[in-house]
C-alpha cells in the first residue's frame, strides 16, 4: 500500500523554497573498462549497440597515462549519467583511474542510479574478495597508495560484486554479440525511462492512485491487468501518468505508450501498434517489423524474462484487443499492464486472455475537489471570492465534474473581475449540448482575443507539440504574430503547457480540437481555412518522381504554394540522396524538419525565401552550400553534422537567432563575422574540436546561452565577455581554460555558471559576488583553493557543487549569506578541513555532501536545517564529532554516517520519528541502537556496520517494525551474539558478511517477499533452518562450520544457488522438482539463467543420462501429452593447481538427426583449487535445437581456454564426471 509520503507528493508544494530537482542526465550510460582488456574488441561493440538502441552513452576516448588521476570530465559525465556498466576485467583494479572511477560510480548508485556489472572472464568471488588478479594489483596499490584509498577502492570492489550482472558466456564473437543483446536489452529500458510530465497542482487524484495499486497488488507476483475507463478529458492519462511515475522504477522494463489509437489509421493497425510498443520497449527511434506474427514472437522476447509496467494510453480501436489476446500470456511474473479507454466493454473482452483484469471506473470530481480546481484556475487561489460563489457553483455545476472542462472554462475566466461577464459566459455555457466536450473545449478558442493569438494555437496544434517553446516564439515573431501574449494566454487558458524541458505540450482533445479546426480534408494534405498549408512526407512518398506526379496537378500546385510545413522523414527511403525539386514550388516554406542522414542536393539558390526554421540531425554536409541563405532564418538545428566549416555571407542571416552545433566533431572554428549576428540568442558548439572563440562574439548583446562543454582545445574566453549583458547560461565545464576573465562579473543576468572539469583553472575572479543573478555555480573538479570573499553576495544561488576539488581548503566565513542555497555538494574535497559554522542560517539547504572530505567535526548549527533531506558524510576518516541534533532532521531521507575517527555513532535515545528516512549507512552498536532505529518507519535500505562489544544482557532484539525496509545489508554484528535480529517482512535482499558469532540462522520462512540471501563469512553457523518459497538467490560463502540445511526443493523460483568453501559440507541433495519448477515457470519455458555451485562429487541419481567420459549419446523420447523444456546438465569437474585463473568449458550439442551442432559456454566461478565440486547449467530451447525423436549426442571439452584478445592460457579443469536430464512438462516417461 502506497505511504503517505508518496501519495503526498502530489500535493501543492511550498512556493518560496519548493524542491528543485536535479538538471537532467546529460548521458544515459556511462561504460567503465580497463582499456587494454576490451576497448579494441568487447567495448567497441558494445558501445556501437548501445548507440544503435538509441542510448546517449558516455565512453572514455583518451588513453590514460600510467599513475594518472581520474579526469575531470570523466567526474562530470559520471555525475551526468543516468546509468552505469562496469565491464570488470582481468586487468581492471590494476588502474588507480578504474578504482576511483568505481568509487565515484558507487556513490552516484546511493542516489538511487541504477549500476550493471559485467565480469568479462573474470570471478565475481575474485572481484568481492579481492583474490586472483584483483588481490595482486590491490598488493600492489599498498605500496604507493594511501590505507585510505586502498579500503575505499576495497569496499567498492566488494560493492560491485554483490549486484547481479551479466557474464560472457563465449570465447568467439558470434557469442559475445548474443551476450552484447542481452545487456543492450536489459539496459535499455532502465537507461532511458524517465519521469513523465504531470501538472504541478492535482486535485483529487491520490485516492484514484492508492485504489490502483491495491487493486494491481503491486507486490505479488501475479501478472495482473487494470482499465481506466471514462470518457475524454476525464484525468485517464494524468492518473496513469502519476502512478507510473510513482512506481516505474519498481520494474524491469517500463513503457507508456501514448495515445494508441493514432497508430491504428490505415495499413495494418495492429502491425502499427505493435512497432510503436516496440520502439517505446527498446527504446528506439524507430523500429520495423516485416509482420505481426514477428512483432508478436519479439515482444514475447522482450517480456517473458521481464517484470514489466506498461501503459496503453487511449486505447479505444479494437485491433488493441487482439494486441493484447496476442501478447497475453507472454508477460513475466509481477507484471502490470495499464489501459486507458472509453470503451469499458474492450476490457470484459481482455478477460478471456488475461485472467486477473479488474476495471478502474475513473470518477468525475466531486463538488468540493471540483470548486477547488476551478478556483485556483479562474483566481489562482481555492477559494473564491464571496460575490462570485453562485456563479462559480454554476459553472462547476455545468462543467459536471470533468477536470479538463473545469481548467479550461476556469481559465477563460482568469482576471475577469466584472460579474456581467462572467454572468454572458455562463448563458454561453448552458447553450451548449451537455456531454459535448469538444464543443465546450471550443468555447475557450472562440474566447482568444484576435485571429494571431488563433493562429499561434493553430501552428502549435500542427507542428509545435512537443517543441521548444523559445525557438516557436522566435518564429511566430518573425511571422508578425505576437508570442510573448499568445503563448501565456494559451497557457493561461490552459489550451497549452510548457513542460519543464521548455517544451511546448498540448492535452489530446485540445490538439484534436486545434486539428479539426485546421483542416478540411484527411488526406496527407492538412488546411487551414481552404489554404493548404502543411504537408507530411515519409519515406518512400518522398521520392522525386512520385511526389511530383501528384504534385504538378492544378490543384497541388496552388496548393503547394500555400504549405508553409514539411516534415521529411527519409529514416525509410531508399534512395541515398534527394534533389531541390521537392522545394521548388513550396516559395512559403516556414519551418523545414529532415529527418535521416539522406544528402540533399541541387540548386539552393533563392530556394527558401520564407524559411524560418530548419532541424536536421546528422546531417551530411560538410559545410552549407554558399547560396543557402534563407535571410529569414531565425534557427539552424543541425548537431552531430559532418560541417567542417559554416559559410561565409552572415550578413544575410541577419535575423538568426539560434545555432546549435553540437558534436560536430570535425568543426575547428567559427566565422570571424559570427558577431555580425545581432539577433543571436543561443548559441551550441559543445563538443566540437573548437580552438577559439573569434573576438566578435562579444559583441552579441542579445545571446542568451552559450555552451562549449567539452571543447577540449579551447583555452581561452574573450576578455571582453562581460560585454555580453544579456547572457543568463554559461557552460565552459571540461575544456581547457586556465582562467576567467574580469569581465565576467559584469554580467548582471547570468543565472547558470558550469565550469566543472576545468582541471586548470586554478582562480575565481575576486568580484564573482557581484553576478547577484547567479543561480547555479558549479566548478567542481578544477583546480581552485579557496572562493573569494565576495562570494557571499551571490544571494541568490540555489545549487553549489564543489566537489572533487583536490586542493579546495577552505570555504569562505561568509558563504551561510546563501540563504536560498538548495545543493551543496562538497564531496571528494580531500584538504577541506571544516563546513561553516553558522551552516544553520542556510535554511533552504536539501542536500548537504562532504563525504570524503577533512572534517573534524559538523557544527551545531545543522540542527536548523529544517528541509534538509539528504545529508551524506560517508568516508571522513578525521570527523571526530556529529550533534546529537541530526536526529531530529525530521526531513532527511537519505542518512550516511560511516564512521570516521567517530568510531561508533549513537543514537540518542530521545530521537523523533524521521518518518521521511528511506536510506541509513551506519557504524554503531546494533543491539544498543535497534530501538531507536525503529523510530524510522519509512527505511527501505539499512546498512550497519557493527563493531559493538556483546552484552551480557540476552534480551532479544528485532527490526520487525520496519515493515518498508526492503535490503538489509548487516556487516559483522558482533554486539547481537550469536543470533541476529528479528526481521520485517517485507524484506527483500539480506546480506550477512563477517559474523563470527552467528550460529544459526532463525526460521526465515516468514518473509514472503525475500529473494536474496547472501551469507558470508559467517564461521560459527552450523545450520539454517526453513527458507522462503519466492527465494530465487541463494549463496553461502566461507561458512566452514555448515552442516545442516533445510528441504531446497521447497524453493520453487530458485535460480542461482551457490555453496562455497564450505567445508563441513559434502554433499547436497537437490531433488528434480527444483529444475521441474524452473523450468515450468507459470506453464511455460522460462530463459531466467539457472546455476548451481555444490559441493557434491557424484552427479544425483534422477539424472536421465550419466558418463564418467566427456560424451553421453540419446535419443528423445516420444513425448506423449508433453512438451520438451530443455536439457540440465550436471558437471562434476576439479579444478587443477594453476597461477592462472578462470577455467572454461564448452558443452557442445550436436543433433545427429538435423546433422546440426550447437555450442553452448559454461563458465566457471567461484571455484577451491585441487578439490572436487559440481557445477548445474539449464539450456532452454531457445539456446538449442531438439524435438522429439531426435538422436543427440551431448560432448564436453574442458581444453585450456584461449584468450582471443590476449593469446593466454586462463586456466583448465578435469571433467569427472557429467550427465544430462531431460525436462518434460508432463508425467515423465
């Protein structure tokens, strides 16, 4: 059941000092890799599919020179990823740059990042214990590095090792790419969902919310599905749209997939359907599929191994419902599928397919939600004033409780405070029909105050949805029309809204309506009035010859004069280039969208005269064509071109006022006669190869932005940059300046300054207090000493990020004067030695970072940080002293107190309930600290480190009053004795490392949810008694005194079960039903990886067919009533004495009836040289080929290993033995 905390977050927020979320992710993923291991082979392809999947990733292009720092740039894009991969190979911890790259990784990872490890011939047990390879080069380490670094760098290698990943599974690249697909599959969803937009103002919504996840039961493993049905403008979308942002990070793969029934207009609208649900799984730009039975057999690959969210948005044409009677019973285990529908009966139908489909009727707002949502959008306040309370009861009467209906008529009423009006508006109202929504919608256009302000709302129905707001105004501009009144208005109206990327959003009835209104025909030809004026264009419709067929009709070429918008889609043409005819006629051309990197030539001369505005990603061009020179031009949008130079006539571009350019990595420099452009505003060469700004930059007194992020040549900023007053953004992080000029502080609009990476800039102009403007000040990674003093007149920032700056010392006394400070972000600071005293004053202060950092002490001022809510002083290895007040921090969420000369850290016992804290790393004394910790109902995920003395007191202790914790990680424990804690139980992941005194584990039966348990080092344990059923991972490690264990054939979703090093141990019995259930997932082949570490030396008993070779030869038998379900291999093997590591084997398959043979990779982990152990590996159909009668014959080869990248031997084993199990999904024969 939802918290409250969650649901409340969809209330109205505090207006002066609200929460401000962190700057998107600049990179979707970030790879970290040892270069010499993977960059030329597994790196290179990786990144190419990860690329091809549409994901922004980040990679390192540089070779590191030996005992170098991690780079600042590379601290920058970290902290701009939105997601990690970790390819840990043999060679990685011999880098110190690998290691503090990890560190920092791991970091970000607390703040809820998603991290993927990859262990590239590698044993994860190496990398957690540090053994093999990775124990050398920390041996190594020890003698240059600090102990500090050293148990840092320690600590993220056992970190990392703990999280699920991936393995190689081939040593040739056929295999490697399937592995490849894999992480790209696994990955994509998780890098690139983010959190849909929603209003900032609901009203009525949390209950509809906490139903629908009652009624989905969010936790159990059921794949369930919900409808939302009402009729348009109701809230179907804005519902669905909270509660997937509320709960999409609960899933392996999410999709929201909007507005469905466009995709059903003409072809194949299933086909159309299933491409676009498609494109939003795998994240693409777009995605093609020859037929529905190949779209039907990927989707049931995307989502039968993964627990998935998706939402359907207005799903209301038929051909929906065989969609989902196709794809039904693909879904994974805990699935959840959303619908949004008019057509309640569409999911009576959905039952016959999905068996627990329940129907979520979404209701109209009652009287009083009702009164509220109109009243804020007609006087921005709840209440109304009380001489218009009977009018607004009418409205809202009429309106019949329809949120959409409500906004827009209240807003048409915004600042009308004549009642006579009101009093006409209402008899307008009551004239029309009741239920008719469009023609209610209508009502607030027919209000607009003249035909420009229609014409705005027109266009952006047409072509700015979803568009840059800025960019949209310039062009209305220079059209004569008025945006900077139409564009509020609009929104005032609520017929628009600008999402916070700036973007221009539009409700669908709105745009529906703007549309209908537009044109007077459905054909590609859309109208405004009888005049034609936008065309749509896409693929193979664009070439020459069939376009000017239709085109050179009388009517087509009137009309083609009219068209004042064309998108030209060539992402599917087939031809390479296009030529200039298609433009010919088009003389009022406006706005020009390309899409595809098709070349487009032939004569530009005089081709656009009305041209205002051109987006063409990737474009070909080497430069743009000297006679291109549209003279109304107000954007180029062209980044990751191929220009090497721009053209040289600006002075025919005087009206631009937009240049984006970024990643056009061949660019080395910009037109001397770029200040010529007066009416430049933006301007985005980052990541461009450019040396240096031409002097005339400065004299562009309207530029707004200018970004040159990672241009990593340039030195030097004009002297005169103080020149350019009306710059508010400034982004210069990860080039090579060495310094700012003076200048800079006269730019009394600057709202945003990033000079983070600028590892030689060494010095902050004096005067920097006087941008009083600033907002944001980031300089992290430079090489900076200390902020002037002037730095406290900076009263309005709202962000500070200093981190990893390795010689900052100090901060200046004045700094607590940032009254409306927010961030501040002070980690990886090795010299800074205090925070300022009077730290309390700063009471807007969010999230406060100095792990890391020199601190003796925090000072007793932070107890007036009232909306503090993440506090992070993680590593500070000199902190002597933190105030017992951080406790009653009622709004922190996320608390890391990892004790530094502190020792243990108390809590006192008076402590307030910090129903907000959702994340605790702790050094302390558990069994003295348990009470208090109690005190914190919302924890999700505790860490403790105890390092507490046993106490003679036996009074058992418990965490069972923490009913949200879901990860419990316990290191040590060695105040609770040889028992552990009593434990929620909703629990999800347990982890106990290094507790000597632990002799056995209690009856975890109890805890429903569990599904990890991993116990290491644990000495004394002896036994572990009963198990959860759901428990799908299960490893024990180093546990030398372990004998007992309970019924593992009750474990009927085990997939990963590991016993190592356990020496007392001999044999487990593992009993056919757990590959049975395996196998029968909810009735059907499962491709969840399933492998087994035992110590046993014979293969069981129930095994089909056994040898004491390499070699088993079979046939299949005739399966009558049953379905084959693949094959279970049992593997007894030692591990011979070797200096090298990483043993391999191969089980090759060869179906002697096909004449086919099929390789399949079983990599060894986890492995005792010279002593005997076994090794279980299911193979699922999907990996083999086999049916029924066929003769086969099953040969393992346990050859040394051949590294293809290094020509080295890795290891070798002998095979002792091995046999093969048929699964069968019915009475084995």
């Amino acid at each position: 059941m939802p918290s409250k905390n969650t649901t409340s977050s969809l209330h109205l927020a505090d207006p002066f000092c609200s929460s401000s979320s962190s700057s998107p992710p600049t990179w979707d993923v970030f790879l970290s890799f040892h270069g010499k291991d993977t960059r030329s082979n597994f790196i290179s392809h990786l990144y190419h599919a990860l690329c091809q999947a549409g994901i922004q990733t980040f990679i390192d292009d540089h070779a590191l020179e030996k005992g170098q720092e991690i780079s600042s740039t590379l601290l920058d894009a970290i902290r701009k990823s939105n997601m990690f991969i970790i390819v840990l190979s043999e060679n990685y911890a011999s880098s110190r740059w690998c290691l503090d790259e990890l560190a920092e990784i791991l970091s970000c990872k607390r703040t809820e990042k998603q991290v993927v490890p990859v262990f590239y011939y590698v044993d994860p047990s190496d990398v957690r214990h540090q053994k093999g390879s990775f124990g050398k080069a920390l041996d190594r380490h020890m003698k240059r590095y600090s102990n500090n670094m050293i148990v840092k760098w320690k600590s993220a290698l056992f970190e990392i090792a703990k999280l699920s990943g991936h393995h190689l599974r081939s040593e040739a690249n056929e295999k490697e790419s399937a592995t490849i697909q894999d992480i790209v599959g696994n990955v994509a969803p998780r890098a690139t969902t983010k959190a849909l937009h929603v209003e900032k103002y609901l009203f009525g919504i949390e209950s509809a919310v906490e139903e629908i996840y009652q009624k989905l039961r969010l936790e159990s493993d059921d794949v369930r599905a919900i409808g939302l049905c009402g009729m348009g403008g109701i809230g179907k979308t804005t519902i669905a749209k909270a509660f997937y942002n509320l709960y999409f990070n609960k899933f392996d793969i999410s999709c929201f997939s909007v507005s469905v029934e466009q995709y059903s207009q003409g072809g194949s609208p299933l086909l159309q359907l299933i491409q676009q649900l498609l494109i939003n799984l795998l994240r693409k730009n777009d995605y093609k599929v020859p037929d529905v039975e190949s779209g039907i057999r990927k989707l049931k690959h995307i989502l039968h191994s993964k627990k998935a969210l998706i939402v359907l948005d207005d799903l209301d044409c038929a051909n929906c419902s065989e969609l989902l009677a196709n794809i039904g019973n693909l879904f994974s285990a805990g699935s959840k599928i959303i619908i949004t529908t008019r057509d309640a009966n569409l999911l009576y139908r959905l039952k016959a397919d999905i068996s627990e489909v329940d129907t979520y009727k979404v209701k109209t707002l009652g009287l009083t939600e009702s009164l509220e949502l109109f009243n804020y959008h007609a006087f921005r306040n709840t209440v109304s004033p009380e001489s218009f309370k009977e009018l607004c009861l009418s409205f809202v009467t009429h309106a019949g409780g329809l949120p959409l209906a409500l906004k827009v008529l209240g807003s048409s009423l915004l600042g009308k405070t004549d009642e006579s009006f009101w009093k006409d508006k209402l008899e307008n109202v009551k004239a029309i029909p009741e239920n008719n929504i469009q023609k209610i919608l209508q009502l607030s256009y027919d209000g607009l105050d003249d035909e420009m302000q229609k014409a705005i709302f027109l266009d952006i129905a047409f072509f700015f949805v979803g568009k840059d707001k800025d960019e949209a105004a310039d062009v209305f501009k220079s059209c004569g029309f008025f945006p900077g009144v139409g564009i509020p208005n609009l929104v005032d109206r609520c017929l628009l809204t600008v999402d916070k990327d700036n973007k221009l959003q539009m409700h669908n009835l709105i745009q529906d309506m703007g549309r209908e209104l537009g044109k007077t025909t459905r054909t590609r030809l859309f109208f405004r009035g009888n005049e034609c004026k936008r065309l749509f264009l896409r693929g193979n419709d664009c070439k020459d010859s069939q376009y000017l067929e239709v085109y050179n009709s009388k009517p087509a070429r009137k009309e083609g004069c009219n068209i004042e918008g064309l998108v030209l889609d060539l992402t599917t043409s087939t031809d390479g280039e296009m030529t200039t005819l298609l433009f010919e006629r088009m003389s009022n051309l406006r706005l020009l969208q390309i899409l595809g990197p098709h070349d487009i030539k032939g004569n530009f001369t005089n081709l656009f005269p009305n041209l205002r505005c051109i987006r063409w990603h990737s474009s070909p061009w080497t430069h743009i064509p000297s006679v291109f020179c549209p003279k109304h031009l107000i954007s180029i949008d062209m980044p990751s071109s191929k220009f090497k130079v721009l053209w040289k006539p600006l002075k025919q571009l005087s009206s631009l006022g937009c240049l984006y350019l970024s990643q056009c990595g061949d660019l080395k420099q910009l037109p001397d006669q770029l200040g010529e452009i007066k009416g430049l505003k933006m301007i985005d060469v980052s990541y461009t190869a450019i040396e240096k700004l031409p002097d005339s930059v400065t004299h562009l007194k309207k530029l707004i932005q200018l970004n040159l992020r990672s241009c990593k040549k340039l030195a030097n900023l004009p002297e005169q940059l103080g020149d350019m007053k009306a710059l508010r953004e400034l982004d210069a992080g990860s080039s090579a300046i060495e310094k700012l000029p003076d200048s800079i502080t006269q730019l009394k609009e600057l709202f945003k300054l990033s000079l983070f990476g600028c590892k030689n800039l060494r010095n902050i102009p004096e005067q920097i207090g006087n941008i009083e403007s600033l907002r944001t000040f980031d300089a992290g990674g430079t090489a900076i000493e200390q902020l002037p003093d002037s730095f406290g007149g900076l009263v309005n920032l709202e962000r500070l990020e200093l981190d990893w700056c390795k010689s900052l010392k100090n901060l200046p006394n004045n700094i607590w004067k940032l009254k409306l400070l927010k961030q501040l972000y002070l980690g990886k600071c090795p010299k800074l030695e205090r925070l300022p005293e009077q730290l309390g004053k700063m009471q807007c202060l969010e999230s406060l970072s100095a792990d890391g950092t020199a601190i003796k002490e925090v000072p007793d001022s932070i107890r007036l940080l009232s909306r503090l809510q993440v506090l992070n002083l993680g590593n500070c290895k000199k902190l002597e002293y933190v105030p017992e007040s951080i406790w009653n921090l009622t709004s922190v969420e996320r608390l890391d107190l990892e004790a530094g000369n502190m020792g243990i850290v108390s809590i006192p016992k008076s402590v307030e309930k910090l129903n907000k804290l959702t994340s605790l790393d702790l050094s302390c004394n558990v069994r003295l600290c348990l009470p208090m910790i109690l005190r914190f109902p919302s924890l999700q995920e505790l860490t403790l480190t105890d390092e507490g003395q046993i106490l003679s007191s036996a009074e058992p202790v418990s965490l069972s009053g923490l009913l949200n914790l879901q990860e419990l990680t316990m290191n040590k424990c060695t105040s609770l004795g040889s028992s552990l804690p009593e434990l929620p139980l909703n629990l999800k992941g347990l982890y106990l490392c290094d507790h000597s005194s632990l002799e056995q584990l209690p009856d975890l039966s109890s805890l429903k949810l569990l599904k990890r348990l991993f116990i290491e080092r644990c000495s004394s344990l002896q036994s572990i008694s009963l198990l959860p059923p759901l428990l799908r991972t299960l490893s024990v490690e180093e546990c030398t005194s372990l004998q007992d264990l309970p019924d593992l054939s009750l474990l009927k979703k085990l997939v990963n079960l590991r016993f190592v090093r356990c020496n007392n141990l001999k044999s487990i019995s593992l009993k056919q039903s757990i590959l049975q259930f395996y196998f029968m997932l909810q009735g059907r082949p499962s491709c969840l990886p399933f492998y087994a570490y035992l110590p046993n030396r014979e293969v069981a008993e129930w095994f089909d067919f056994k040898s004491s070779g390499h070699a088993v030869s079979f046939d299949i038998p005739p399966c009558s009533g049953s379905n084959l379900l693949g094959l279970a291999l049992w593997l007894v093997f030692t591990c011979k004495p070797t200096h090298l590591d990483y043993p391999y084997m191969r089980a090759i398959i060869t179906n002697i009836t096909e004449g086919t043979t099929e390789n399949y990779p079983i990599f060894l982990e986890h492995l005792v040289v010279g002593e005997t152990q076994s090794r279980i590996e299911c193979i699922t159909p999907d990996k083999i080929s086999i049916r029924s009668g066929d003769k086969i014959k099953v040969s393992i080869r346990s050859k040394t290993y051949l590294d293809h990248e290094f020509k080295k031997r890795i290891g070798e084993v002998k095979i002792n033995m091995f046999g093969v199990h048929l699964a069968q999904d019915g009475p084995k024969i």
